[in-house]
C-alpha cells in the first residue's frame, strides 16, 4: 500500500467532503480515504499496483474539483 495526499479545490462544504470521500473509497484499489474540507485535502491509501496517484485526480474532475498530488 502506499498514501498520497491531495490536495483539493472546489469544496464547499462538510457534505463535499463526504462526497469525495465515497467517491475515492469506491474505486478498486483505494484502502481508506480521509477528507478534510477546512484543510483543503484528501489522504488516501491505495494499491499502486491497481491505480495511480493521478488516476485518483482523474477521478474528481468530474463532478467539478480540482485536484493535485501534494510534494
């Protein structure tokens, strides 16, 4: 397993961050995501085996966030 932080803009509100949250723990190698929309970000722990960091960015754009890995 490995984690990534993201960092998000477009969220605003606690229910965004839930919504974000589920999104993210939908999808097939995703371990746990934790979302903070006062800090703006999303941890996540997935399986590099079965997706990218930035297949995880991919993700959000649809329902209209921003996203980028955090360095």
């Amino acid at each position: 397993m490995q984690s990534v932080i993201l960092s998000i803009q477009g969220m605003h509100c606690g229910g965004c961050a839930q919504s974000i949250k589920r999104l993210l723990e939908r999808q097939p190698g995703v371990e746990s995501a934790d979302v903070s929309f006062e800090a703006g970000e999303a941890h996540v722990r997935f399986d590099p085996a079965r997706l990218s960091a930035q297949q995880l960015v991919s993700v959000l754009e649809p329902p209209g966030y921003q996203a980028s890995v955090r360095r």
